[in-house]
C-alpha cells in the first residue's frame, strides 16, 4: 500500500494497553511511515529515576531529569519483543522500561507539567517531520493537534490486563492477572483525572474499540478510516 494522498500525520491515542503500539506500527508499515510509541519517553525517565535512586514524589527533580536526559530510539537490534532499542545518556534501557516498577509510577512521572513540556518539545520536532504514526495519550490533543488523522482506541480493562498478563508471561516473567488488572484500572483513574493533559479523545477523533477483535480486524477498521478521510479531501 503507497502513501496517502493528504494524510501524513496520525496520532493514535488511547489507555494502557489498548493496542496503540501494535497497531501503530503495523500501520506504520503498512504506510511506510516512521512509528513512534511517545510512551518510552516517560517510561524512560520514570526508569533513570529509579535508577538513580531519585524520589518519584519530588517534581522538581524528575522535571530537571526529564530536561537533561539524552533519550534516543533506534531501530531494534535484539529481536525479543522489544519495538526499538531505547537508550538513557548512552545505556540500553529497553527491557527496563516494562517493569513492574515502572508500570506503578509512569502515571505520576506524567502528571508533572515541566516534565511533560520537555518531552512534548522532542516529540513536536519529532511529528514535524511528517510521514509518522505517533502513539500516547495526548497526541491528538496536545502534542499533534493537527495531525490529519486522530484514532482514539479503546478496550476494556479486561482485556487490557489479559494481553498485559501474555506479554509478560512472554517475557518469561511471573505475573498476576489480577495485580495487572487492578494496576491497570489504577492507571486508567490516574491518567483521566490529571490536571495536565489528562487522558481523553479529542472531538476530531475516531473511536475504535478493540474489544474481540484480532489485531488484523483492528487494523482494517483503521486502514478503512484512511480511505474515508482520503475520499473527503
């Protein structure tokens, strides 16, 4: 499949495992267009911080490590789930970014507006470029508000904690379904009621729920709203 006509901007936004990663970057194949999960930029800050011992509560501190942090996505050298290789001032953090641990703070990380505002300034240059699929919360709403195409999907926490329970058992890490679950519906509070950028759909997007469907299902409903968004251009 060639490249759109008009659209070269697309920002896929929706909860926690939703399915965003995915399907952004089967689309992103699909387009040949670059993918880009806005997501690893606050797992990895979230990550250097604890790593560094420093208190996940102390806002000043993250947003100055958010502001001075060297984060760089290159294409995946290990082929063992990872979607790029992400590294922090130079370190391989890839697998880090996935743990529980992170899972449990990201959410407050994100809450933080300085910390927000530096990474939303790399992501900018970044969908500037054109020709990408963006992935996150907020695209849509903050980082890409004019991109040319807006999805917003859905699924139930249910079946969120269920694919959440599968990668990591993947992994080959022990997991809970319903620890997940619960972490997940936390999340979902979390991410909704933020004052800075909360987790919403933008009025422009299109919703998708992913709820029984097989990724390729998704991904057709997607491509479908290409061509309708092509056909009104």
């Amino acid at each position: 499949m060639g490249e759109p006509a008009e659209i070269s901007t697309i920002a896929i936004d929706g909860p926690a495992s939703s399915g965003k990663s995915t399907i952004g970057k089967r689309l992103a194949g699909k387009l040949d267009f670059l993918f880009f999960d806005s997501g690893v930029m606050y797992r990895a800050v979230t990550c250097e911080a604890l790593n560094r011992g420093l208190d996940i509560s102390d806002e000043r501190a993250i947003t100055e490590l958010a502001e001075n942090l060297r984060i760089d996505v290159r294409a995946a050298s290990v082929m063992d789930g990872r979607e790029n290789d992400l590294l922090a001032d130079g370190i391989d953090i890839s697998r880090q970014i996935h743990t529980a641990e992170v899972d449990a703070q990201v959410s407050n990380v994100a809450t933080y507006p300085g910390v927000r505002r530096a990474l939303n300034r790399h992501l900018r240059t970044i969908g500037a470029r054109g020709r990408i699929v963006m992935v996150g919360r907020d695209i849509g709403t903050v980082v890409l508000p004019n991109a040319d195409l807006k999805i917003y999907l859905v699924a139930s926490p249910e079946e969120r904690a269920k694919r959440r329970f599968r990668e990591r058992e993947q992994r080959g890490e022990e997991a809970d379904y319903f620890e997940i679950l619960d972490s997940i519906r936390n999340r979902d509070e979390l991410d909704s009621s933020r004052e800075t950028a909360p987790l919403k759909s933008a009025p422009d997007a299109h919703e998708v729920n992913s709820d029984g469907l097989s990724i390729p299902e998704v991904l057709d409903r997607v491509l479908a709203l290409i061509g309708a968004e092509e056909t009104q251009v």
